[in-house]
C-alpha cells in the first residue's frame, strides 16, 4: 500500500502503527517520528515561519481556507493507494475539497479517508478507523488500551474526594483562544475542571474579562502548532496585561508551558502524553517529572 498523509497527527498515527514504511508523502509540518521528515513534501504554507501570533491570527481571518498549497504534480507521480486528510479545520491543513478534486484526477482513484475527531472518542473511532483501512486493527485498540491505562494510571493517585482545580487551557495568547474539541476531555480525565473550553466545540476567542471571571487555578498554555521555545516568544504579549498578572493561576505560579503542536494540538498518539502533562500541571506533587515529562515537554513558568 503506498500511503499519503495530508496530517501530521495521521502522519503520527500511521507510523504508531506500523506502517511507516509505506508512507510515500507527507506535508511540510509532518516532523514525528523524525524519519518522516525525510519523504516528500506535498504541501506548503503562506504563513511566514516568524509571525507572530497576533500577525497569523490576521492572516488567518484574511484567507480563511486559503493558507496552505497542495502539490498536485507530486501527489500523481507518487500514486498514492490511499490518501489520508481532514475536514476539521481549513486553517490548519489543506481544504478537504482541495484534496478530493485532486484525487479524483488521479488513475487507478485512491480511496480519501478524510477525518474528522471533535472529541476523544472520536480521536478514538479515527485510530480504529485508520488501523481498518491499514489493516492493522490490533496495533489500533493496542493504542487506544494504552490511553485507558493512563488514565487509570493517574486516578491511582487523585482521590475521589480531592477537589477538582480550575483549570484553563489556551490554544492562543494573541487574541486569547480557550480549548475546544478533545482538549477539555483530557482536562476532565487528568482530574480538572476546564473553565472556559467545551468538548466536541470548536476552540474559541474569548476576552480577557472572561478568564479573569473564570478564575482559573492552574493555566495551561499549549499554543497551536507552537512548540516549547516558539510559545514561550509569545508570551511578551501577555507577562505585563494587569488582567494576566492578577490571575490567581499566575499569582501562585501555577501557569504550566507546554508543547503544544506535539501534544495538545494534533489527535494523534501523542495526546497520551499530553494527559500525563495535565495530571502534572494539576497536582505536581503527586506525580514525578518523569512520568509527566516534566522538563522536556512542559515546565511551569515563574512567578511574576
């Protein structure tokens, strides 16, 4: 099977589950498992790579389904068996439509799986899905076992009677962005309560006025497509906001940092990691940096 994947959370996925060596394409954000980053690039972005968040968001509002190309000449000469997108979100990959048109021109009609996960049952039903189509259905429950595993891993260490802390995950600094689809589930399975996101809905713009009435106990920022060192750029637009400073999250120096394209942004495999980095940033004392990664994949700010 020659397999092309227009996602990288796929990209990831496909690779977890053995199929690594029929990947025949990817896009030019697919960088795990680092050997992917070897195979032929079939998409690029008219973002600039240095933006900031503030210059993508207006990018963003601007060409709403136009930001990223796909090479249809190299998607032909690869002759993809399968082709694997997203209908999700047009602003993070190719349009789906885009996708569709260019395979129906291509010989021998490939089949177009094209996902789309609002919650982590859903992220859930696509493993399995993906795994039919690569006929690895066992690999697929296997991955989807390890995260149940997980989370009876954590609530080995967090009581029935502890209170659940207030927490506010963050797509976005500039404009602020509150959580949305799979990313509050894992809030709710890593023993919080998410303040302001709701799962299976679209992460959404809310104003400073609004996080400072949620009164969140522990912030996670996890920004988009962002990873550890990028995110942390951004956080200039925000150390000297009154409104920022006055959360009782930042007060106590509760504000966790985090790698959010590996382990937030993308459902993919990695979301496991990403509970294990919510359960940390909730009760740091119960689990230990290494069973949450502390370090390499998330690390709590200093106070101000």
């Amino acid at each position: 099977m020659r397999i092309v994947s227009l996602l990288p959370s796929l990209t990831e996925l496909v690779c977890a589950l053995g199929r690594r060596d029929d990947l025949v394409g990817v896009t030019h954000e697919c960088d795990y498992p680092a050997s992917v980053r070897e195979l032929p690039k079939l998409t690029s972005s008219r973002i600039p790579a240095e933006a900031t968040g503030a210059e993508i968001d207006a990018l963003v509002s601007e060409h709403q389904g136009g930001l990223y190309s796909l090479d249809e000449a190299m998607l032909e000469a690869l002759r993809p068996d399968l082709i694997l997108t997203q209908e999700q979100c047009d602003v993070c990959a190719v349009n789906e439509r885009t996708v569709r048109r260019a395979a129906a021109r291509l010989p021998g009609s490939p089949h177009v799986e094209s996902v789309d996960p609002r919650t982590l049952d859903d992220v859930f039903a696509m493993f399995r899905r993906v795994g039919e189509l690569v006929d690895r259905p066992v690999e697929a429950e296997y991955l989807v076992a390890g995260f149940h595993r997980t989370v009876r891993w954590i609530y080995e260490f967090i009581t029935p009677t502890r209170p659940k802390p207030r927490v506010l995950l963050l797509e976005w600094l500039d404009p602020p962005f509150c959580s949305g689809h799979w990313n509050p589930d894992i809030i709710r399975l890593a023993g919080g309560e998410e303040v302001l996101g709701r799962a299976g809905e679209r992460s959404r713009r809310v104003t400073w006025g609004e996080i400072a009435d949620a009164e969140p106990e522990v912030i996670i920022l996890a920004l988009c497509g962002f990873e550890l060192d990028r995110a942390e750029r951004e956080l200039a637009v925000v150390a000297d906001r009154p409104e920022w400073r006055a959360l009782p999250a930042v007060r106590e120096g509760r504000v966790a940092l985090a790698d959010g394209s590996a382990f937030f942004s993308r459902p993919g495999p990695r979301l496991e990691v990403g509970l294990r980095i919510a359960a940390g940033a909730m009760a740091p004392a119960l689990f230990s940096s290494r069973d949450t990664r502390r370090g390499d994949a998330w690390r709590f700010l200093p106070r101000p």
